[in-house]
C-alpha cells in the first residue's frame, strides 16, 4: 500500500512540474512571439511611413508608452539622460548654487544657497542673467541655462547681469563647485527641551546626517523630545530608511519588509546597529508629500508605538524599484514589489491595473482595506498610506495669496525693498511695519493680476443651473448683489487677508539676508505643525497616552 501511495505521489509530482514547465515555455513563447510582432511593426513604420522617421524617439517612444501602461515608477533611461539621472539620485552637480526661474525672455537668479559659489561671489534674488560666458541667453528656457551654468567644479562661469539698484550691467564670475544640498538642511531646539531636525530626502548621507543633528541637539542641551519633520519628503534610499529607524529601536528590530513576484525580492530589513536612543520622545510630521522612504520611517515608528505621527494622511507610495543597466548604456528602472511595515500592512494606495478616465490609478477600494494592530495593540490600516495620530490641517491660502506669489509680485516688492534697506533685525523679530504694508499695497495695486474665488465659480454654477430650471430672472437682481459681494476685488482681499500676506512678504525678506536658515528659523515660530507637535511632547500624559496599549 505504501508503494502505491509513493507511486500516486511521484506521478502528481511529475505532473506538478510538467505543469511548471509548460506554463513557463508558454510565458517564453508569449514573450517571442510579441517581440517578433513588435519587431516587425517597428521596422515597417521606419522603412515605409509617409514622412521621415526618427528611430530612436520612435522607439523611445513605443518604450515609454509601454512603461506607463504598469505605474508611474517603471522608467527606461535611455544614455542621453544617464548623468541627469545619476545627479538625481546621488543629490549633487557641478554648478554654481542657486535656483532660478523664467521671466518672459530672461532667467532670473531666485534664491542663490548660502555659503555656495553663486551667493559667494556676490550674485543676488532678483539678478537678471543677461548673457553666459558672452553669449546671450535671450529667449533660452530654465532648462537650457541650468545646463550652461553646470560643470565640473573649479572652472569659472562668467554671468553678464542686470541688477535693480545699478543703471548698468554687472560681469560677475563664478568658481562652479560641487553642489551637494545636506538632506538635513536645518535643525535647532524650538524651546529649551524640544529639538526639531528637517530631513529633505533620503539619499547616502541623510542617516549619518540625522544621526549628527541628533548628537549634537543632545550633547549641547537637555533634550527631552525630539520633532523629526518629513514633511514634502517624497523618500529616496531603502537602507537609509532603516538606517534612521534604526537610530530609535533596539537592534535586531524589523524595520520593513519587501514582498513581489519574485521570490529574490522577498526581504525582510531588520536594525543592524547599535540604537542611539530607544527612550526619548518623539513626534513625526508628515503631510500629503512624505511619501516611500519617509512612509517607512513614520509608518514603522508607528507600528511599533515608538512615535506620534503628526499631520495628514501620507502619499501612499509603497512601491520598491530597482534598476537595471541594458545594453548601450541604458537603464530600466522597474517596480519589482510592495513595502510592508511591521505590523504586516502595505502603504500603497493607488492600484495602478484599475485606472480611471484620465488614465490615473485609481484608491484601492474600502473592502480591500485590512485593518492591522500596532506592537500595542493600536488599531492601523493599509491601502490607504501613513494616518496620522493626530491630524493637523495644512494650511490653506486665499486666492490673492496664490496670485501675488504666482505673479512674483510679492517677489519683486521684495527685490525693491532689499536695496532699500540695508539691514533688518532678527530672523524672528522681523515684521512688516503698517507703512511698509501700506507701500506693498500700492505697489501690487499697480500691478495687472487676476484671481479667482471658489465662491465666485460657484454661483457661476448656480447662475447655470439656475438658467436651465427657469429661476434665474425672478432672482437675478439678488444675484447679481451676490456676486458684487463675492468678486474679487484686489484692494478689499488686500486689506482682509493682510495677515496672511504679511507673512509671506516677511518670509521673502529674511530669505534675503539671511537666506534659507533665517527663512527656517522665522517659520518654525508660525508652523502650526511644529506648535502641536511640541504641545503634544510637553503633555507627557497626552503623548503616553496616544501610544498606550489598547485593552
């Protein structure tokens, strides 16, 4: 009998294989048989189409198409654009510093970085490029300058600028250098027990340099509660992920685990070094921008009760990439599988094979939703990103705001006030008199910009409405009211939403003097993510309470 059983057993066994085999030579010839046809369409399209073909952005072409038909994040780098993406993702260039922006026929210098080539050899907001090494560079895009003024570092770049305050143009040259944003770009203690650090991006160096910020806020002051701040942090490095994780946990501790069709990509990323604080309180921002690597680190540090989780609802990008170098110096990038947080849940949240009308992913729906407990017991979600614990609103701006931004008015009031005054006071202490307020009134009032408000494309929509079912003209004079009251109209908008509009001049101004630090230093005073997560950190009972266990 027992012979009998092994024999059934070897022949289902058999079969299994077979099975295995005959599936995987049907994916073989699927696979030949479609890049025959692919083949033979492309070289008929080049050899006898009506007009002249370009094979490689044919190509390029069909490839990029294909790409996009499986998820934003699956990309084919052709060697064209091997160094810009190589400077992408190790986060630094041969340049000189500084970013800009098109103004109708120029590029303006916008915001030279502190202590790099542009801001040390004297290059201001506001300067005009006029020409590049003797040449003009009217009518060139950003893009095209941007690639003028990149190089290998110690060679000299001279800019022909025109500057605000000077009736001629200015030479200036600049030393390029390697520029090397720190993916830490600030941190300081916001009150004598609670440290903030800002990290920008994950990439090679972003855990030694939270680990740095980390010592040093500890070394030098008595720190009871640490902000650590992901906000429009869109991840980067796997490993650099853990790595800061792993700064907060004991050793040994998973941190995430990868899951996908092949098998090689099933991993699990544990804590491999020695913590350098497993005790001290902390307090994660995210917002809709913290996405990938910075989904990780707050949806792991949630997991396991070791973080409050502040903001809003994350970007949901729990997809893992790899790349692939192809033959003539080419790159795919491909998606080869999910992010998986401790407690067991994947954080992506759009399904990128149920695609709506315009051809976007669409959430994955409430009945694929699992529901899944922290170490604690807390209860956690997948599909759906990183939920806060607390949730913070972003906030919102009116829509002359956006217009005085948008329009560089605010922008170029700044420019004029910065070679109008020499100096200002502190980063922190610096506000708009009523005087200077009164003149940036005067000066946008000057100014030719548009706007619109969401009440008045409403009642646009009633009008409509109201025109198909016969109302309107027994209500047209109440309308018409209405919409005088709900107009825009700059010099009331300019007077209500003053407070506002004050900040974002004051916070253009300090930029100017005291560049990206002072413009950190001024905001973290407003930031009303940052007042909430230190009010959380002082009520030691609310923040306990928040990550206690759930009976």
């Amino acid at each position: 009998m027992k012979k009998y059983y092994a024999i059934i057993l070897i022949v289902l066994l058999s079969q299994t294989n077979w099975s295995q085999e005959k599936t995987t030579t049907d994916e073989y010839f699927e696979i030949s048989k479609n890049l025959t046809i692919f083949s033979e369409v492309y070289k008929n399209i080049n050899l006898t189409f009506v007009d002249e073909t370009n094979p490689g952005e044919l190509m390029k072409t069909g490839i990029d198409a294909m790409l996009r038909s499986l998820d934003p994040y699956t990309n084919y780098i052709p060697e064209s654009n091997i160094e810009d993406y190589r400077m992408m993702q190790s986060g630094q260039y041969g340049g000189i510093g500084s970013l800009i922006q098109q103004r109708e026929d120029y590029i303006l210098i916008t915001n030279p970085y502190q202590n790099f080539p542009a801001q040390k050899a004297g290059l201001k907001a506001g300067d005009k490029i006029i020409e590049i090494d003797g040449k003009s560079v009217k009518g060139k895009s950003a893009s095209e300058v941007s690639d003028l003024l990149k190089g290998a570092k110690e060679t000299d770049v001279k800019l022909t600028i025109e500057r605000n305050n000077s009736s001629s143009p200015l030479e200036i040259n600049v030393t390029r250098e390697i520029i090397k944003m720190p993916t830490v770009p600030y941190f300081k203690m916001v009150s004598p027990e609670l440290g903030y650090i800002k990290l920008t991006q994950f990439l090679g160096t972003s855990s030694a340099e939270v680990a740095t910020a980390f010592k040093t806020l500890k070394d030098s002051n008595k720190l009871e509660g640490l902000i650590l701040d992901l906000r429009g942090n869109p991840g980067g490095l796997l490993n650099e992920a853990v790595n800061i994780v792993n700064l907060f946990v004991p050793q040994g501790t998973l941190v995430v685990e990868t899951k996908g069709r092949d098998r090689q990509n099933n991993l699990k990323y544990f804590a491999r070094n020695k913590p350098m604080d497993t005790k001290i309180p902390l307090v994660i921002l995210i917002d809709n921008g913290s996405a990938s690597a910075s989904e990780i680190v707050s949806g792991t540090l949630q997991d396991l009760d070791r973080a409050v989780v502040l903001g809003n609802q994350s970007f949901g990008k729990g997809l893992v990439q790899q790349t692939k170098n192809m033959e003539y110096n080419s790159i795919i990038k491909i998606t080869v599988a999910k992010y998986y947080t401790p407690s067991g849940r994947c954080i992506q949240k759009l399904d990128y094979s149920d695609r709506n009308a315009s051809g976007k992913g669409t959430n994955i729906s409430d009945s694929l939703v699992h529901n899944f407990t922290t170490k604690g017991g807390r209860p956690v979600t997948d599909g759906r990103g990183i939920l806060p614990d607390i949730e913070v609103k972003n906030p919102s701006y009116s829509p002359i705001s956006g217009a005085l931004m948008r329009e560089n008015i605010v922008f170029d009031f700044t420019t004029e006030f910065y070679y109008s005054h020499s100096s200002i006071s502190k980063a922190t202490e610096f506000q708009l008199t009523e005087k200077q307020y009164a003149e940036f009134t005067s000066f946008a009032n000057t100014k030719d910009f548009e706007y619109r408000t969401g009440s008045e494309q409403l009642l646009e929509k009633l009008k409509e409405i109201a025109e198909n079912e016969q109302y309107y003209e027994s209500s047209k004079e109440e309308y018409e009211a209405l919409k005088e009251k709900l107009s825009p109209n700059k010099e009331r908008d300019l007077a209500r939403f003053q407070k506002e509009i004050q900040e974002l001049i004051e916070n253009e101004i300090v930029g100017r003097y005291y560049y990206q630090d002072g413009q950190m230093e001024l905001e973290l005073t407003k930031d009303k993510f940052v007042l909430e997560a230190q009010k959380t950190l002082t009520n030691k009972e609310a923040y306990n309470k928040i990550l206690a266990p759930k009976k």
